[in-house]
C-alpha cells in the first residue's frame, strides 16, 4: 500500500457546521488584542477595564491618589508575570505585599529612595516599578524604557505634579479637594464636569485621562487583595 493511500486513510476528526453570525449581532463580537493587560477595575456599565503595563516603548503612569490602588495594581502587574519593584521611603506600609505576593517567590522587592538597581527588562521579564517617594519625588535613577513601565505615586498635588501630569502617557486621578480639580482640569484638559466630580469620588473611584481618552473606573478588591490590603481607601 502506497503512503498516499495510508495517509488518505486517517482518522477524520469530527465534521461541524459552520459557525455563523447574524449581521445584527457582529456589533457585540470582540477580542481582546495587545498586550497582557492588568484590570485596574470597572467602567460605570460593569465592563473591565485593563491597562497594558508591558510594553516595547517606554510607559510612565502617574497616579495621584491613595496607597491602597497603588497595591492593588502593584499586586496585579505582578499576577500578570512582571516583576515589580518599590521604589519607597515607607517600607514597612509594602512589607506585607511583598512577602504575600508570589508565593515565595521575589518577584515584589523593596528598594529605598534612589536604590533601584538596573531591572534587566525583557519581553520575556518584564518589570514594572512603583514610586512612591512622597510629595516630591526626585528623579528616579531609573526609567521607563522597553518592558519597563514606571508608575508614580503622588497623594496629592504637589510642586512637581505638572511636570509629572505632562511627561506620563497615563494619568490617574482620585479624590483631591476643589482648588487641586481646578489646577489637574487645566492640566488634563478635562471638561467642567469631569472637574466638578473630582472632589468628590468614592473610596476607590479613579478618572483615567490618556490624551483624550477618559475612562472613570472602580477598583473593586478580590477577596484575597482585601484579606491582604483591606477595603478600598483613598487616605492612608
């Protein structure tokens, strides 16, 4: 018997229909494309919401709000497979994440203020660090660069929060007081709308402003980030 005739005689896998799609429903199929992404919560109608922190251009996000999203986040880029490190005056409020986070494994590490060594980034090990130094943050010894993203904590505005405002590609913003909404809406180019709900966001609630893009997103814990983070809070 010839190998044609052997191979013409092989198991068939099972025949289906073709799958079909109404015209009116294509509006509802999608995919997620891009890069692995982290879900930093849900919009206003429920849908997740992801940030891509592993990227081949440099990412700098600045997020001016409260400790709490910023482990969250922290703890989520690190589920995602990247290895993150604190850059931090305050180690012992990050202590209990990073010995949670990957069971054993480092790959949350505490740094002091200027102390982050070279990550050795790579599309295979991806780093993302966090900043958080206080009301001014000097300029970090490292930066973004491909497949590191480097993400800011500021509580609340301060003397270098413009500059900072201007050179992130993302920007978060939480609960801040009246005069700081009217500054940070000057800055972002937010609407008067946007400025007004500023002051007064739930514990949790963050508007994200990418150029023009906008998108109010609620942080909501899993049962093991509470466990380990507690509830949403916007003062530490």
């Amino acid at each position: 018997m010839s190998a044609a005739v052997k191979i013409a005689r092989g198991l068939r896998g099972p025949r289906h229909a073709g799958h079909t799609l109404a015209v009116d429903d294509l509006g509802a199929l999608s995919l997620p494309v891009g890069d692995d992404g982290v879900v930093i919560g849900d919009d206003a109608e429920g849908r997740p919401q992801l940030v891509g922190f592993h990227r081949s251009s440099p990412y700098d996000i600045l997020l001016i709000g409260g400790l709490w999203t910023a482990q969250v986040l922290a703890l989520r880029a690190a589920g995602t497979g990247a290895r993150v490190a604190v850059e931090t005056g305050r180690a012992q409020a990050w202590t209990l994440l990073a010995q949670a986070a990957g069971a054993g494994l480092e790959c949350v590490t505490l740094h002091d203020v200027g102390r982050v060594p070279p990550m050795g980034a790579t599309v295979g090990s991806p780093v993302v660090v966090v900043r958080d130094c206080g009301m001014r943050p000097p300029r970090g010894r490292v930066v973004s660069s491909p497949w590191q993203s480097v993400m800011t904590l500021l509580p609340y505005l301060s003397p270098v929060a413009p500059r900072l405002m201007r050179d992130a590609t993302l920007v978060g913003v939480q609960r801040i007081s009246p005069q700081e909404a009217e500054q940070t809406g000057r800055i972002l180019g937010l609407s008067r709308t946007e400025i007004e709900a500023l002051p007064t966001l739930a514990d949790g609630v963050t508007l994200w402003v990418a150029g023009r893009e906008r998108h109010w997103v609620m942080t909501s814990p899993t049962d093991a980030e509470t466990g380990l983070l507690g509830v949403a809070r916007r003062m530490d």
